[in-house]
C-alpha cells in the first residue's frame, strides 16, 4: 500500500463546476500537507501549504485537512478551463523537507 | 517564479553511457531535492542536500549520485545509463516556510 493515495481520474467537470479533489494518507506523523498543480511538460506549482488539521483558503481554492480519518481534500469553486492539470497532494512530517507524493489526479473543465 | 533552473531540458542517451543533470538556483537555500516522475508511479525523491557536500539518498537512489559543491548547484549523476532511468527529472527547493518549490524539469530518454 502506498503511503499517500490518489485517484488517478481522469475527472471531468463542466466549467463554472465545484471539484473536489482527495487523497488519503497513512502515515500518522504527517504533520505537512500540499497540493500542487502541474501542467503538461511543467514542473509542479504549489497552490496550497497547510500545516495540521482544518481548512485553508486562498482565492478560489480551499484545502482541508481532516488527520483523524487521514484524509486531504482540494476543493475548486467556479472552476475554469485553465484549472485543467493534473493536482497532486503530498505530506511531510518534519516541515517538508522529506515529501510523499500521490499519484495526480488528472482533472479537466469543459468550456 | 522560484529561481530554479535545470540543465538539459531534454537528453536522449544511450545505455551505459554517463550523464549528468544539472540544477542551479538564485535563492541561495540550503535544502535541493532531485526527483523523478514517472507514470503510475508519481514523484520519488532520489537524493537530496542540506548544504554544501552534504546529502542523503531518497527513495529510489540506486544508480545515481549527486554532488553539490556550490550553494547554488546540485548535479545528479547517472554513472551509467539504463533504459529504466528514463524519465522527468525535477529539481526542488525549499522556500523560506520549509515549502518545497519545483525547477521545469528534465526529460532524458535512455536508449
């Protein structure tokens, strides 16, 4: 089993849509918690840093982070089609020096 | 923009032949990271460095070595090329809050 767990999508959504994004994680110690959005052939983007339980927001997205079911949700209000990437979630237990990624989750928003 | 550039962006080699992947930052942080992603499998951390000469292996760092003689610099090395190496190559560094930001990446193909 992986230590952090992605679905790969791909996820379609219309444009204008709320998507959620997810991941789980096993590994109790993971303090750290980040999305990060890639585009083709790019190098990842961090979107969100948080750090223990609760919610986040920044623009458009909100990330949460329940550590009791172990569990990291992106959620993305009126999404665009310039969201279409791929989202991967990552923790860390020591202030991110050491990341543990998931697999991305390939979204797309239809015009 | 993270000041992180990577050096090839694109190498096609051929097995059993050295290479070596460059990456260079402004930032002047301790922390570099060098990384591989591939599909299904997402991001590994192959070494990375806490400040000059010193580094340590990642997940995956069998048939690689890394050096960082400079602040600025962090070479990975493959002492010989095999088609399983081929991959993205990503270098990353830490911002001033431990966030981890990413270099363009480098796209080598072993023949």
């Amino acid at each position: 089993q992986k230590e952090v767990e992605q679905d790969p999508g791909p996820l379609s959504v219309p444009e204008g849509a709320i998507v959620s994004l997810n991941c789980t994680y096993s590994n109790s110690a993971f303090q750290y918690f980040m999305w990060y959005r890639q585009y083709s052939r790019k190098g990842p983007e961090l979107l969100m840093y948080t750090y223990s339980s609760g919610n986040k927001e920044d623009g458009r997205f909100t990330a949460q982070v329940d550590k009791s079911s172990k569990y990291i949700s992106l959620f993305i209000r009126d999404s665009q089609p310039s969201d279409s990437a791929t989202y991967l979630c990552a923790t860390s237990n020591n202030a991110g020096n050491m990341l543990t990624f998931g697999g991305g989750t390939r979204l797309m928003v239809k015009p | 923009d993270a000041g992180i550039t990577q050096s090839p962006r694109h190498k096609v080699t051929e097995t059993g032949t050295p290479v070596t992947l460059r990456c260079h930052q402004t930032e002047n942080h301790r922390y570099m990271y060098w990384y591989r992603q591939d599909p299904g499998h997402g991001l590994r951390l192959i070494h990375y460095s806490y400040g000059v000469k010193d580094t340590d292996k990642g997940e995956v760092s069998d048939g690689y070595s890394v050096s960082r003689s400079k602040t600025e610099d962090f070479l990975l090395t493959l002492e010989s090329a095999t088609s399983s190496q081929t991959s993205v190559y990503f270098c990353a560094i830490n911002g001033d809050s431990n966030e981890q930001f990413f270099g363009p990446g480098t796209r080598l193909t072993v023949l």
